[in-house]
C-alpha cells in the first residue's frame, strides 16, 4: 500500500507543483479543467485551473492536488490538519529541501538536532501547505 498526500488550492496548483517539482525534481502531469466534460459553464480563469495535478516525488509515490472551482460548490479552508512529512536521504538534503520550501514561508520549528536524535523542521510554505522535514541518521 502507498499513500499520496492530496491537496487542494484556490487557483495555484499548477504555480504551486511547478515550484515543488524545482525542489523535488519528478515528473510532473497536469490536466486543466477545460479538458473535463461538462466544463463548458467555468469561467475561462476557472477552465485554466488544475483539474488534476501529480508529481511524482519518490518510488512509486506522488504527490497530488487540484484546484478549488467556486462555481461546482468547492471551497478551500487552508488549514494546519495536514502536513506533508518527507524523509530525505541525508543531513545535506534535508537542509536543502528546509532552505527551498521554506522560503517566503512560516517556520515553526527550524531545521535542528532534536533530543529524539533526529533532524527536523517544521513549517508553512508560501502556499500555505504545512510539512515536517525529518531526517533520522541511523535509517
């Protein structure tokens, strides 16, 4: 069993996994509302917004989000339910993804050694997506 983390946006998703794919490099798949039957009532901004976006960010794991549509009923509540967790390879590339992805954002823990023997940060991003960077040495 695999888990993808899937998000919502309020029109950005695309900007949103570009700026992740800058980060995590990965092959990155993209389809627009106006590619979707029954779009032809969206406004021609709601049309150009991500129906469907993926990254893949590891082995046979994605990451996922699409577009929140006012006009079908969708509302976007960004909240602090949801962090994205990555365990990075090394002490150097934990400190890389920390300086990449929280740039513009809020920190809430910085990257440090924790009395648990990892190394760790949580934060925001710019998009406001919450995630937890945690490297363990002896994995």
């Amino acid at each position: 069993m695999k888990v993808n983390p899937y998000l919502n946006f309020d029109g950005n998703a695309e900007e949103a996994f570009r700026f992740y794919q800058s980060v995590f490099g990965g092959e990155l798949y993209l389809m627009k509302m106006n590619e979707a039957p029954g779009t032809e009532n969206l406004t021609d901004e709601e049309k150009n917004m991500a129906m469907h976006v993926s990254l893949t960010i590891g082995d046979g794991q994605h990451l996922m989000a699409s577009d929140c549509v006012k006009s079908m009923g969708h509302v976007l509540n960004v909240g602090n339910n949801n962090y994205i967790s990555v365990a990075p390879d090394s002490r150097e590339e934990t400190a890389r993804i920390f300086n990449a992805l929280s740039a513009g954002g809020k920190v809430e823990m910085p990257l440090d050694d924790m009395f648990w023997g990892d190394y760790f940060a949580s934060f925001k991003d710019k998009y406001g997506v919450c995630w937890m960077l945690n490297y363990n040495p002896k994995n």
